[in-house]
C-alpha cells in the first residue's frame, strides 16, 4: 500500500525521484496487527530507499501527525533536504473484536483497560458529559455523521462510499443504527480500516525545484494530556492556562478547581492549536482558516474539537453545524474529504492522508484527483490538520498555507 501511494506521488510530480530522497519517517500505530516489530523497515525496503535514514515515529492515533511536525523539523533544521513522510495500518487482519482490543491498549492498562475500557465507552462518557453541561443533543452529532459519510461519496479513495453502496444516508438512519455505548451509535463511530499515505517534505531551495505550486507548512503545535480521563478535572497542568474557559463553566454543574479541559474537552488541542496559530500568525481561526481536517474519530469528538480549535466558544460546537458552517460552502468546512466516518481510519496514516486532501484543496485539484468538484473548497488558501490521540492525550495541529 506503502509503494501504491508513493508511485502516485512521483507521477503526480515529474521533478521529483526517489533517489532525491534522504530521509524516511514512518508512522504506524500498533505492532500487534501485522505481528511485526520495526516494521518501518519493510517500506523502506519497498521503496528502495536503502541505506537512507529510516525510522518510525508513533503517538498514538497522533502518530501520523507527530511525523509530519518531525520531518518538519529534519527539514528546517537542515538535516534533511527531501523527506519522506509515509504512514500504514492494515487493521483488517483480525476480527473487528480484536482490532478494538488491540486499540484499546493505548488506554491504561492498569485500570482502565481491564474493567471493560474500550475507547467507545470512553468517548461516550466524555459526550455524554458534553451534553449535560452544554445541551448538545444526539441529532447535532447525527448531523456531523451525515455530513461526513456523504461527502465521502464524493471521493474515490474513501472507504464509506464501498460499505454503504454510494448511497446516501439521513440523520434518522444515524439515530436508528446499533446502540454500542450512548449516546453513540455504529454511524456516530470512525471506520476500522487499512490504507496507507505518503507525503514528501522540502526545504524552499528544493521544493522549488519540484514544483511551481508548492504548499508551505507555516505552524505546527504539539500538546499532551492525563492519559486517563478521569484523572482531568482537576489537572494542575492547566491551572491559569485558559481563564476564559473558567469564565464560561456553566452554572448548572459543580465546577472544578480547574475547569478546563475537564473530561469534556481537549485541553492538548488548545495548547497544539494555539501554538500553531501564533507561529503562523493567525489570531482569528474562524476567519483565517479556509478548511480543516479533523480527527472525527467519533462525531463528538470532531464538535468537542470545534471548541478546542478556538472555532467558537466552549459549548457553542453545536451552534456551527446546527447554521451549517462546517459544510463546504460554510464559513469553516471541516472534513469535506469525509473525515474518519467516511474517507476510513488506518491510524498510522490517517493525519497524512488529511494532508494530501489539504494538499489538493489547496492546489484547487479536487476534480482532477476526485473526478468531482463538489466538495473542492472554492479559493481556499489556509489549512488546518487536526491528529489526535487516545482520549485527547497527544494531539498535533498543522498549518498549511499556499
């Protein structure tokens, strides 16, 4: 899959050859799938690209993300000139049962894992205190569900457009599907799936030389948080960090020492995230942003995330897909590729095929790459890349520019 993305890659840019390339990150989440350690070197093998520099980055579900801020910073360091970002998962090597099982041991295995954790329950337990404080009701996170599955129809690297047979789907059939933990249902949850991506870094001095139409990573943030999510209320990590996310704690609810994140949203995404900002420069997200990838592992996550992007003010997520900002004639169209519920999750790659939408996007190539303009977003300049980890406990934020 590895070799079947990058052979894309070189034909879509005649200027660039593998031997061009002197360094390799690999992102792939979990050794279990494949029963193979160091499997960062089979690629490596696959693309010929020995004795060049070759190692794996993992993070979690923020692996493939995590890569890109380190090839990033092989680049502009300059120990790398050209550098290859590529990113797998083949979870379709086991049951749906172990795949989860597998995935959950990215939970604490001490305490949370061996009492039934699985990452279903615990997002539903993060939502469902969402919507108790802020009043989201199950038919918003419907409405993300629809939005993503069906612009997924759109592209052909997407794997909802295969399991559902290209037909188009209605909140009600998201709010009909199986129960697996409320208040998420199966059409409220990401894919498990198998794919792989590639990406390829370089300095300005080079990039020109590959292309004419280069697109520019201009910030890059990377936040962590308490692995467990009942251990967040609380945290004196982020004592005094957001007072205004203290300020908007609801009245309803008994408020915590330090009520941000709380267990309802991200507190890494908002470090990431404004990290990001300042180093490109953009102080009002909502109005400089022209498109974003978010790591819609579940529908509640991407309206959480909303949030923890500084999109609008905490418990307001509900109001940008309720007004239809989030679609792809919005003020902010998130997830037009069909996100996670639609385009698929393979983990290790997940964050990097995000950046070749953006990529496309950005270059105006949606109806080249999709043979459909519907979901290309008309002029768009600035691109967001959102890769998250566990419950929120590593995420990246990426800032692209053309």
């Amino acid at each position: 899959m590895v070799a079947e993305a990058m052979k894309e890659a070189l034909e879509d840019t005649p200027n660039l050859s593998i031997k061009d390339i002197d360094n390799h990150v690999c992102s792939y989440f979990s050794d279990h799938f494949e029963q193979q350690l160091a499997f960062s070197w089979i690629p490596n093998d696959y693309l010929g690209l020995a004795p060049k520099p070759v190692f794996r980055v993992e993070n979690g579900g923020a692996g493939p993300g995590t890569a890109i801020r380190t090839a990033w910073a092989l680049v502009a360091s300059g120990l790398s000139d050209i550098c290859l970002v590529s990113g797998f998962e083949k979870q379709g090597e086991v049951s749906s049962a172990k795949a989860n099982e597998f995935i959950a041991l990215a939970s604490d295995t001490d305490f949370d894992f061996p009492v039934g954790g699985y990452y279903t329950g615990y997002y539903a337990a993060m939502e469902a205190r969402h919507m108790y404080l802020y009043g989201e009701t199950e038919e918003d996170l419907a409405m993300i569900a629809v939005k993503n599955r069906n612009y997924s129809l759109d592209n052909p690297y997407a794997q909802w457009p295969l399991e559902c047979g290209g037909k188009r789907i209605t909140v009600d059939d998201v709010l009909s599907s199986r129960l697996i933990a409320w208040p998420l249902k199966v059409l409220d949850c990401c894919l498990l799936s198998e794919g792989a991506s590639v990406i390829v870094l370089a300095s300005q001095k080079y990039a020109k030389k590959i292309t004419d139409t280069p697109i520019w990573i201009t910030g890059v943030g990377l936040g962590s948080d308490m692995m467990r999510p009942g251990d967040r209320p609380d945290n004196p990590g982020f004592h005094g960090m957001f007072p205004a996310e203290a300020r908007t704690y609801p009245k309803h609810a008994m408020k915590p020492r330090e009520p941000y994140p709380e267990m309802t949203n991200f507190g890494a995404c908002k470090v990431a995230a404004r990290t990001a900002y300042k180093m490109a420069g953009i102080k009002n997200p909502l109005k400089q942003v022209d498109i974003v990838e978010i790591h819609d592992a579940y529908d509640s996550s991407e309206l959480q995330t909303y949030e923890d992007l500084d999109f609008c003010r905490r418990g307001q997520g509900k109001t940008l897909i309720r007004e239809g900002q989030t679609y792809v004639d919005g003020d902010i169209p998130v997830n037009v590729s069909g996100g996670l519920e639609g385009f698929g999750h393979p983990v290790g790659s997940t964050a990097i095929g995000q950046t070749v939408e953006l990529f496309w996007q950005m270059r105006q190539e949606i109806g080249k790459k999709h043979k459909s303009d519907a979901t290309q977003v008309k002029g768009a300049e600035v691109g967001l890349n959102h890769s998250h980890a566990g419950t929120g406990t590593a995420i990246s934020v990426m800032i692209m520019k053309r």
